[in-house]
C-alpha cells in the first residue's frame, strides 16, 4: 500500500521550559508550539510543573517525586507501577483460516497497563489511531467481553482489529484510558483490507443527520453549500435546519411538534431512558461518574503576518523551516541543491517519482497570516522538460 505523506516539522518546534530544552522527536502530522488559534497542548512529567498536591514527577533515572495530598501518609500509600502494554492479545491468523471462536471473557478486571513513548515520539493526525490496546482481538469469530472493567490503561481498552466478525463488548466498564474506549477495525492503517481482514458484526443503521448551527447562520461542509456537498455523494438525506428543541437552555432536547426531524423521518425517543441499563447498581455506577471542571486555555495573541525572504543559502536542519512540506517517501524529494541556483550557490529541488499516492507531491505551503493590505509573492523557477507545477493562493479547503 502507498504510505502516508510524511510531514516535516520546523527547527523551531523547541520550547525552553523551566531550564531545559523540550524539542519535538520524529514527524508530526500538524505544526506544533506555535502557539495559534488551533495550538493547544499540555506537557506532562515536568518536574517544574510540581507544585500541586497529587502532583508526581518520575526522573529518568527512576527517581519518584511525589507532593501528598492533605493528611496522606507518603510510607502508607498505595503506589502502583504499570510493567505491560497488554493483557490480552487474541491473535488468530484470519488469512491463513486459522480463527479463535467461541471465547468469553466474563466477570475479569484489566487494569493498569502502560503506555511508554517510542524513540522516535508519537503523533497521530487523530483518535490516537496507531496507540496499542490493553485487549486486542485479530481474526475472531463470537469473541465476547462481557461484565469485565478495562481501566487505569495508557493506550486503548480494547480493540477488534483485524478480520474478526459477530463479536460483542457489553454490560463493561471501560474508563481511565490513554486513548480510545473501543476501537472496530484499522482504519488508514489498512484502508482497504482483503474480505478475510476485514472486521465487520457491528452495525450502526437507520441514521439520519440533522445539521443545525446554534444561533442561525449559513452552514457550510468544507466550504460547501449541504446541495454541494450532497451532489459529491456525501450526507444524501440530510437537512440544514433548526431542530426546533423545545428548551435546550434549561437541558430540555425534545422536539417540538414543528420540528422539521419528522420530514426526513427521525421518530422522537425519550432519551431520558437512553445510557446503560440493568439492575440499579449498575445504572447508578453510570450515573456516579463526576468530571472535573474543564479549564479553557486562555485565547492566544495574534501572530504577526510571516514574512519569508529565503535565498537557501544558510544552514538549515529541515529544508523550510516556515512552510509545511509533504512527501511520500517513495523518491520524492524536496531538498537544498548546490546543482544550480538562480543567483548564490543552492536552490531548492523538488523531486516527483512515478506511483505517487497522491499527484500533489511532493509540495509545500506556507500560512502567512496576511488579513489586510498587499502580498507580494515572487520567485525564480527552473522547470526541466515534462515537469508540471502548480503554484496557488488558497484557504485550506479551496482555492480562492
């Protein structure tokens, strides 16, 4: 299968905090410290940020420091260390027709695995796609996990990952997790499996979507009008519209009887009785659940406009430190070049290769945060015979 682009990150991608260097390892599928509208991070194990009781901070040497909590005994504490990333792995071979059926697992309590960061760091684009699992099933058939508590895990709960059919989690307890709850088949990772790795036995059926932007407005799908988007395929039954609730200032969702739900055939629920169900107990363990407040970081200031002057000259770690650059690293290639140059001694070449996933690559842009006034863009171009280029002004959905 093609790989996924690969996404260089800028040298500046390092932050001094409290006295030490914080510095981004391996690729990271989105720009990262620049502290925009859209960056928002926490830094965890920083032995500065010990300054809370409950707070903890493990040295690289194996060295605990711990702040107790009001009236806790540090000598009566209890401490527990993770030692394992998995509890339970079910791994059948569903291509070579090698299937685990017909397993229960009943009444089993999984907690406290861990997750340890690789070398070369972690970043996934979303969900935490490629984090391990504390339960993970390949190649099942009614596997069921039933009455079991999955929790304190540094990865997923559990995850059905490759070719299993008519499998089942229910009546369990999953929470604590350092990524998803539970995780049905794999994604990008395989998007486009064979019949036998292809996870199926869980259906979710009969939706309909109702789009609906709070205090009115026009609403857009990727810059799309709903027609737009409906005539590439997409959300074909759906509707733009107030959904008439009859007081969702006071928590009351029910619709009213002008609600335009009906129109596209959605029957009202009493969404009171909607959640887990059973004996008391076990409704009541659902309901017990208290969050923490959330706490919204502060709104970033303005960036300054970017400005880039690069004549390619000076030293540099990655090839543009101000642009976002992708390449499939399948002989693509954006790269400094002393081979021949416009004016100085180096340029920038861009390398295409045949089998591309995608006929964009290799590229690059910048985001310059320009809103008022003029923009200038120039530049030097030499184009050997058959290439192609594209140059555009563009948002980061369409062209303008």
């Amino acid at each position: 299968m093609p790989k996924r682009p690969q996404l260089e990150q800028p040298a500046k991608n390092r932050r001094r905090l409290g006295g030490g260097l914080a510095q981004n390892v391996g690729g990271i599928p989105w720009p990262f410290m620049q502290w925009g509208a859209r960056q928002r991070y926490h830094v965890e194990n920083f032995r500065a940020a010990l300054d809370e009781p409950g707070e903890w901070f493990l040295d690289r040497d194996g060295t605990l420091l711990y702040k107790p909590l009001p009236g806790e005994d540090p000598a009566k504490a209890e401490v527990i260390a993770p030692r394992v990333e998995s509890f339970v792995q079910i791994a059948g071979d569903p291509a070579g027709g090698k299937l685990v059926e017909h397993v229960t697992l009943r009444g089993l309590a999984f907690r406290h695995s861990a997750y340890v960061l690789p070398p070369q760091g972690h970043g996934d684009s979303q969900a935490a796609v490629s984090v391990p699992a504390a339960v993970t099933i390949d190649g099942a058939r009614n596997v069921t996990i039933e009455d079991c508590e999955v929790g304190h895990v540094g990865g997923t709960g559990v995850w059905f990952r490759r070719g299993c059919r008519e499998c089942r989690i229910a009546r369990s307890y999953v929470h604590d997790l350092g990524a998803c709850g539970v995780r049905i088949g794999q994604g990008w990772e395989n998007p486009h499996p064979k019949p036998e790795d292809q996870t199926a036995g869980v259906t979710v059926d009969n939706n309909i979507i109702l789009y609906w932007k709070e205090g009115g407005g026009p609403v857009t799908f990727e810059g799309m009008t709903l027609d737009k988007w409906q005539a590439s395929g997409k959300d074909a039954g759906s509707l733009v519209a107030d959904p008439r609730f009859i007081d969702p200032a006071k928590g009351d969702f029910r619709l009213g009887p002008d609600s335009p739900a009906a129109k596209v055939g959605f029957v009202p629920f009493d969404y009171s009785k909607a959640g887990v169900y059973g004996d008391p107990e076990w409704v009541g363990q659902a309901g017990a659940v208290e969050y923490p407040a959330v706490e919204f970081a502060p709104d970033p200031p303005p960036l300054p406009p970017l400005a880039v002057d690069d004549s390619f000259e000076t030293p540099r770690t990655v090839v543009l430190p101000d642009a976002r650059v992708s390449v499939e690293g399948r002989g693509d290639a954006l790269a400094v070049t002393e081979e021949t140059a416009a004016s100085g001694k180096r340029s920038l070449k861009a390398v295409d290769a045949p089998g591309l996933q995608h006929g964009f690559n290799p590229h690059f842009f910048y985001v310059p945060r320009h809103r008022e006034g003029v923009t200038r863009c120039a530049f030097d171009l030499r184009l050997e015979p058959g290439a192609v280029v594209f140059h555009e002004w563009r948002d980061d959905a369409h062209p303008q």
